[in-house]
C-alpha cells in the first residue's frame, strides 16, 4: 500500500503527479468577494469599533479619542438601560412562546391523516409576508377604538384594550406579532425533525405499551427532537433580538419608552440625532451580545446529533 | 408462557389494492413458524395486523382461543423485534430493555422522563425491573453494554438489545419481522443458530418473517409460503420441498431453482415421455439432485447444451440448456466427472417417474399412476 | 404515527385545535383584504362586522396606485432585491468555488472569516458604511440600498457546500477538454447545483424585498423608496388614517411574495428556513 511505503524508511515524499492547478486561478476566482467582504462587513466593524471610543458626530468637523467615555455613559444612559431590559423582556416572550407553539403544530399536524399540507401552508403564510405590511394590519386589528379586535371584544361585552396605547401592554402586542410571525418557521424546522425520527420506532413504542400519545410524545417525540429543539431555541432568540420592523413602524419604542428596544434606540442615536459615536458603542453591546449567541448557535450545532 | 394462534380469513386493503386475502393460519402453542416469501407479498403487513400495529380491513386473531382484534398491541401480550431494531436512540441498552416494563409496570408520574424518577414509592418495583432487566440482557449476553447507547453497538448487538427487549417481558407470543437481514452473512449464520436456541429456551410461539427461504427451512417447525398477499402452502420444511403444492412454492424453496419443463418439450427431448405425462400440456418440474449426468437404470436420456459450470467444492451445480430452450440444473458429487466444454452438448438423464407436475395454472396436479389412489392435497 | 385504535376522536380533536389556530393565524389577513374592500363609513361603525356592508370595488386598489405610488415602490422592490441578488451570485458563486475546489494559501482564513462574517447582522456596519456612502455622495440612490448587501457570506457558505459535493471527476473531465475554469463553473458546475442556487435566490430576495432597516437610513425620496419603506412613511402621513388605502397598500405590496409563496411553496420553504437548517 502506498501509504505504508510513505511512512517506512526515508524515501522520497511522493509528488501528487499530473497538472497543478495553479492558485492564481482561485485568487482571481475569489477576489471579487474578498473585496466586498472588506469593504462591506470587516472594514466597516472595525471603523465602528474605533467610532465607539470618540465623540464622533455626524456632520461636525471635529473627532476626538474619548477612550471608554461612551461604554461608560451607556452604563448612566436610563434609556439605553431600559431598552436593553425590554429586548430582553422581549426575547423572554417571543422565544419560548414561538418554539412551544412550533413544536405544537409540527406535532399536531405530523399526526393528521389529512390535511397536513393545508395546514403546513396556512401556518407558514405569515412567515412569507412581509412585517411592515403584516404590522400596518395589526396597528390597526389591535386600534384602541376602531381596530376589529376590540369590536369584537365589545360584542361580547368585554371590555376594550388599548394595546399599543398601554405601557403594560404594548411590548407583549409587539411579541405577539413576532409570535405570529415565528411560529411557521419553527413549525417547519420540526417538521424537519418529525421526518428524521423512524416509522419503526413508534411500532416499538406501542409495542412497550405506550399507549397513550402523551407517553409517547414524552418518551420518544421530545428526546428525539432534543437536538433540533435547541437549535430552533437559539435562532428564535437570534430573531427576536434583531427586532426592529414593528417597533419603527407601529409604536416607535412608545407609549413613554416601553417599547425601546436596543436596535431602535440605536438606530435613532445613530441616524436621528447623528452621535456616532455613542451609537457605536450601543452596536458594539449589540454585537457582543449576537456573536454570544452565535457562539452558543455554534456548539449547538456542534452536537446536533448527541447519539 | 406460550399459546396458540388462530389467524382466521384475515384480509387487508390499502385502497384500492388488496395486500391480504383471506389469510388463515392456525399456530400451535410453542412452535416455530416462518412467513417467508418474496419482498411485497404482504409479510409485514400480517405480522403488524398481528401485533395490533394496523387493523385488518376483515377477518379475526385470536390467541389461546381469545379474540384480540380490539386489544391494542401492549395488552396482546406479544413482543415484536424489528427488522431495524427500532431502538430508542437517546436511551441507553438498559433502558432501551426495561422500557416494556416501565411502562407496564410503573404508575403514569413515575415513567416521565426526568421527573420520574423521583416519585415516590417506587424503589422496590425499580430494582425488580433491574434485575429482570440484566436476566434478559444476560441470555442474549450483552450484560456487559447496559450503559452504552445504541449508536454505539454493532449491527449484531443491537438486535440483541431488539431481542432483549423483546424477551424481558416474557410475552406469550414472540413477532419478528426479518431480524436478521441487516447484518452480514456470517453473523447471520450464528444469530440463526441463537434465535432457534432461544425459543428452545424459552418455549413461546415464534412467528418469524423472512425473505431468505433457506433462514426459513433452517430454523422452522412450520414454514408458510405467501405469494401476492395469500399463504400458498404451509408445511413442514422437508414436506415444503419434496411436495410443493404449488410450481410458485416449488421455485422458490430450495436453491439452485427447482427446473420446469413444459411436456411438449420433454416429449420433444425423448419420445419415451409421451406416455408418462398427460395429453393435456402441463409442466413437469425437476429437482437439481433428481438429475444424473450418469445413465441410471429407469432413467430417460436426453441431450443439452452446457451453459455454466459453478464449483462449490465438495459438489458441483451445472446449468443446461434443451434444445427447446428450457433450463435444466444438475446437482452432482465434484468427484470424478468430466464435462465438455461450455457450449457443447452432452447427456443426461432425467427420472422415469417424474417428481412433480403442475397445470397450466402452477397448481400441482397428483395423478393416480400404477394403481395407486391419488394422494389428497 | 400508526395508533389504530381510538384514532378517530384525536384526529378530530387535532382538527378541530388546527383550524382554531389556522383561523386566528389568517385572521389578520383576512382583516386585510376585507378592510381594503369596505366603505369608509363602516371603517368608523363601532362594530365587526365579518362582510362589507357596502362594496367599495377596487377603489382603495385603484386609489394606491394611483395617488400614492404603490406601483414605483413595487417597482423599486424588483429593482434594489433584483440588483442585490444579481450581484450576490456573481460574487459568492465563484469564490465558494474557489474555496471549494482549489488548494490555495489563505483558504483556510477566508473561510473562518466568512463563517464569522455570517453571525454579523446589517445593524453591525450600518454607521461606517452610512457614513462612507455619504462621503461618495451616494445616499439616497439606488446603489446605496444595494451595496452593502453585494456580499452574502450565507450564499458562500451555502454554495461551497453545495459544490464540494459536486463530483470532481466531471470538472477534471471538463479540463481535460481545454474548458477554462470560469467555462466549467458557469456551464458545468452552477446549472448542476440549481437546487441551491434557486433556494438562495428565494431566500435572498424575500429578505430584501421585506427589509425595512437599511432603506429607512439610506433612502429620503419617494420615488427611490422600496415597499416597506414606502408603506411606513405613507402610513406616517397625514392620509394614515386612510385604512382602506393603507391596507390595499399593504395587499399590493405583501402580494408578489404571497403569489409567489403559493405558487412555489416548496421552495419557498426551503429557501426561506434555509438559514435554519444548516
Ligand atoms: N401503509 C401502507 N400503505 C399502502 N400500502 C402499503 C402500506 N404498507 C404496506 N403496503 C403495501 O403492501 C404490500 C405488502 O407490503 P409488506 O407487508 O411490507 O411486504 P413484505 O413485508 O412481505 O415485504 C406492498 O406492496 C406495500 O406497498
Ligand atoms: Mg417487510
């Protein structure tokens, strides 16, 4: 075998015979991308990096090095803090509740007989529609006076809500459209999930004496789909952290802040009222906290498969 | 912990298509019987009406004289290994064992997951599942891997966990759908050998489904044949291959082929056919041992074209071609024989009294011959 | 799932559960349609009611396109997401060839920055490449919608994969004939790997089509601005309380998605949770 040969005794290396691809080709292949890998996603963080110790603002002539001023006015910022808390607060809603709500349907829908593509389709329509539009029909669904849902309220006599008009509930309004939102694509990456746990396994299961669809979702269903879970957790926290549409465009962090999250305080620092370099600072925040989860995206797909 | 049974006009339909018709089956307690057939012909789908997996479309099971049809598969008091093992990935060996009997023997709370295991009271019904559990693992011996995961195991460990798992509930009646097809041919070998050990052991009814017609006659009491979702014959396997009783069975069971020549060609071959065979066409079948390459007294000669010789060592098989185009096996001793080349033609000599025929149709027609009364199918 | 016994009630159970849900999840659609078709007397009647009382007829539909201009946005989605995605696949496509089919120094780090690359959102370089494009002068144009999206990291990483189990011996087979390589990777290669390519595009142009963030800091005037811009700043004005309108709006500018979704449904699904199934 060649390989023996190669590692006994002190013959010569064996040249790889026949034409060698020369690696200009490949560099001229790639340089396109390289350039616009620089100029579009490293160059700028760096810049943004450096943005962040100065007390940059856009339009003025000067610049100066602040060293950690900005990081450390963001630790005194009231708003900066409070937007943190509420996209946190935010996350808390949208993930578990559009994972939970994914598992059910692929659960529910997996065990249908009929129908399964009906309802695959119906679940996944919000997914495909575009949020600015989507949200423009709930402002209005969800309007404290004319918005349907509060009309139907009123006929049952109930009494009516103002959700996007309530600080108590105008963050849960916005997670529940993210919910809605999410829930198709989550419902979908089950599916995925379902379709790789074997036929056979279910005859065992029943074969076991589980018997009831409880006992077998609970033995068989969950830890086989526990890889995917995981996963499905951590891209729905990913999204749910990069909300920004429905916060511009239906309530614009109002009523009084309580819906401030930090990509759109960071936008209107930024692009509002120009101080760059506070707004760096508060993308950095934002980018630490992204590339943790990404780290912790990573792993989990480092061990999706655990057996 | 064995019992007899009755499978009564069983009929099954996806759709459109008939899978079953009207299979009827009696099993004696304690024997091993084999399903075999080719690949579709409806074998899973009766063992999985069987097991309670999928209901039949009519007809009834009953085991030791009771009705199961409305019984769902745990309460059947039937364990079923399958063809992929159907282990529970996540589990390991020994939970993958002793799941049949947590769930049977565990009340609800205590079988969840993660918070069952600390409910309460439940300590001496733990470690008697334990123990049955290592019994079990023990007789298939694979005590040793209780705390690995399957993915760990080789093809043939896991079907001994499928058979433990199988085994620790002690069920009356053992199902297994092609146990042994997915490991390799010498492994399958030896877990013949140990499946036929463990129902000497263990002495329940064995229904065993197979493809592999040799796996069937090997390891069988009884070996029913199905062909296009009916049972074709049942039978011992010695009567199953000197008797068929249909040219369907007859080829299928025993290996090389068994050879089918039509009459008009035997006649065609040697005159001295005519008046053996009935004037109405029919098919005569020869087994490969049935046919000399040596004249034999009795014997008629006819001439064939050499195809093929295949070796086997202690034996030889030579493949032949009549004039007419019919093929013909020869089974013989290796020893001594000299053979033309391939392509030349030779003689060999085929039984006055023809072992088998069959009509137009594959069934086998008995025929009162010398006097003696026809025997009854 | 094969449960022969008692399925019958828990299959009615789950369809009564789905289409309790399958309703509450098309509601907000319905809503849509139906209030862009109603009078706008009823709009203010303080009750539901499930059908207009009073066809409007495409009125709101003729009015969108008309006064506001629903049909320069659309216009402008098909432009700025079909720039991107022409650009995306010209660039990524022969680089993830590169790093799938050829030995070269640096390979290693190109790719270890594109794996980093894809965890960075928009939001990361939006300040320097704002600030870049204004000191070109090019904000608010065209190109400023499109540049920073030229690149896809996720479209290199997806066709390497994809090429690096496209079997080398067609491309030898294709070297040996005296094919170039850009040759073999526009004719050989990418009309092999379709399937990939179409559920990028999916993916790439439905991100695009539905972003809001980059053209709400790049984009000032109406006639350049994409649908859902376009959307939140009509929605803005002082007609926002035009629902009928806002919601044809809304359904002119959701349509081409939600035809092509239901027209292509399987690959929509598979482009657009892509991402997710890495
Ligand atoms: N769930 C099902 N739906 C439709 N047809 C089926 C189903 N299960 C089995 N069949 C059909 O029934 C026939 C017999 O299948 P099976 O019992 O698996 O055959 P075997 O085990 O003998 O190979 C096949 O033609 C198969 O296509
Ligand atoms: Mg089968």
């Amino acid at each position: 075998m060649p390989a023996d040969l190669t590692q006994s005794s002190g013959m010569v290396r064996p040249v790889r015979m026949g034409a060698i691809m020369s690696p200009w080709i490949a560099y001229c292949l790639a340089t396109p991308a390289i350039l616009l890998l620089a100029l579009t996603v490293i160059g700028p963080i760096i810049v943004m990096i450096a943005l962040s110790f100065t007390n940059y603002e856009f339009g003025s002539l000067g610049i100066q090095w602040t060293g950690l001023e900005n990081y450390r006015q963001l630790l005194d910022d009231r708003t900066f803090k409070r937007a943190l808390w509420n996209t946190f607060a935010y996350v808390a809603m949208v993930a578990p509740a559009s994972v939970l709500l994914g598992l059910f349907l692929a659960v529910l829908i997996d065990g249908l007989r009929h129908g399964q593509r009906f309802y695959r389709l119906v679940f996944f329509l919000p997914v495909t529609a575009t949020v600015v539009a989507m949200a423009m029909v709930w402002k209005y669904l969800l309007h404290g006076t004319i918005g349907p849902f509060n009309l139907l309220l009123q006929s049952l006599g109930l009494p009516s809500l103002d959700i996007f008009g309530n600080r108590d509930l105008a963050l849960a309004g916005l997670a529940a459209i993210n919910i809605w939102s999410l829930a198709g694509f989550n419902m979908v990456l089950f599916a995925a999930g379902l379709t790789g746990v074997p036929e056979d396994i279910y005859d065992a299961a029943a074969m076991d004496g589980m018997e009831s669809s409880l006992d077998r979702f609970l033995n068989v269903t969950l830890p086989l789909l526990g890889p995917t879970m995981l996963f499905v957790v951590v891209t729905s926290t990913i999204t749910a952290f990069k909300v920004f549409d429905t916060v511009a465009v239906i309530t614009r962090g109002g009523p009084r802040g309580s819906t401030d999250i930090l990509l759109y305080t960071t936008y209107l620092e930024g692009f509002s009222y120009f101080r760059m370099g506070s707004a760096a600072a508060m993308t950095v925040v934002f980018l630490t906290i992204m590339m943790i989860f990404a780290w912790i995206q990573a792993r989990v797909l480092d061990h999706k498969v655990h057996y | 912990m064995t019992a007899a049974v009755e499978l009564r006009n069983i009929s099954k339909s996806f759709g459109e298509t008939q899978t079953l018709r009207d299979v009827s089956l009696s099993i004696r307690p304690g024997e091993f019987i084999s399903l075999v057939g080719p690949s579709g012909c409806g074998k899973s789908t009766l063992l999985r009406i069987l097991a309670g997996l999928a209901p039949q479309s009519s007809g009834t099971i009953s085991i030791d004289g009771a009705e199961v049809d409305y019984l769902p598969p745990s309460a059947r008091d039937i364990a079923m290994v399958f063809q992929s093992y159907a282990l529970y990935p996540h589990m390991t060996v020994g939970q993958n064992i002793a799941t049949p009997l947590r769930m049977r023997q565990l009340p609800a709370p205590a079988r969840l997951p993660v918070i069952g295991r600390i409910w309460p009271g439940q300590s001496a019904k733990r470690a008697r599942i334990e123990q049955t559990v290592i019994e079990a693992a023990r007789l298939v011996e694979i005590e040793a891997m209780l705390d690995r995961k399957p993915a760990a195991l080789s093809g043939g460990q896991r079907q001994r966990v499928a058979l433990a798992r199988a085994i620790v509930r002690r069920p009356r009646v053992f199902l297994m759908d092609e146990p042994l097809s997915n490991l390799d041919a010498r492994l399958r070998v030896t877990m013949r050998a140990e499946i036929a050990a463990l129902h000497q052991r263990l002495g329940a009814t064995f229904i065993y489904v197979t493809h592999d017609q040799v796996e069937a006659m090997t390891m069988s009491d009884r070996v029913a044949v199905m062909m296009g979702g009916e049972i074709v014959q049942c039978a011992a396997p010695t009567e199953l291959y000197d008797n068929p009783r249909d040219l369907r069975v007859a080829r299928f069971v025993g290996s090389p082929e068994i050879a089918t020549i039509s009459s008009d060609e035997l006649i065609a071959a040697n005159e001295g056919f005519a008046t053996l065979l009935p004037h109405t066409p029919v098919i005569a079948a020869f087994r490969p041992e049935t046919v000399s390459l040596v004249p034999v007294a009795g014997h008629l000669e006819i001439s064939a074209t050499l195809q093929r010789v295949e070796q086997l060592g202690h034996e030889i098989l030579v493949f032949l071609r009549l004039a007419g185009g019919a093929r013909l096996t020869v089974r013989a001793a290796a020893a001594n024989v000299t053979l033309p080349a391939a392509g030349q033609r030779l003689s060999v000599w085929l039984p006055r009294r023809t072992p088998m025929l069959f009509d137009a149709d594959g069934a086998r027609i008995f025929r009162a011959r010398h006097g003696e009364p026809a025997h009854a199918g | 799932m094969n449960t022969p016994y008692r399925c019958r009630p828990a299959q009615i159970l789950s369809h009564v559960v789905l289409l309790f849900l399958a309703f509450l999840f098309l509601f907000p659609f319905y809503v849509m349609i139906v209030t862009s078709i109603r009078s706008p007397q009823e709009l203010f009647v303080r009750e539901f009611r499930w059908l207009p009382q009073q066809f409007t007829g495409l009125q709101y539909y003729i009015q969108a396109v008309t006064d506001i201009p629903a049909l320069t946005f659309l216009k402008n989605g098909v432009i700025v997401s079909g720039g991107i995605l022409f650009v995306q696949l010209l660039t990524a496509i022969p680089c993830a060839y590169a790093l799938a089919k050829f030995q070269f120094r640096g390979r290693d780090l190109l790719f270890a920055v594109v794996l980093f690359s894809l965890t960075v959102p928009i939001q990361a370089p939006a300040l320097p490449l704002f600030l870049g494009l204004s000191a070109i002068g090019a904000i608010d144009t065209y190109f400023a919608a499109m540049a920073p999206f030229f690149l896809s990291v996720f479209a290199i990483f997806l066709f390497r994969q994809t090429f690096r189990s496209y079997p080398d011996e067609i491309i030898q087979a294709a070297r040996m004939d005296g094919m170039s390589e850009w040759a073999i990777l526009w004719t050989i290669v990418v009309p092999g790997c379709l399937p990939s390519i179409a559920a990028f595009s999916v993916f790439s142009v439905v991100a695009h089509w539905n972003d809001l963030y980059w053209p709400m800091v790049v984009i000032r005037s109406t006639e350049l601005m994409t649908p859902p811009l376009g959307l939140a700043v009509f929605a803005d004005s002082e007609s926002g309380a035009n629902y009928g309108a806002l919601m044809a709006m809304a359904a002119i500018l959701t349509a081409p998605l939600m035809v092509g979704f239901l027209l292509a449904q399987r690959h929509f699904i598979r482009g657009i949770t892509m991402t997710g199934v890495k």
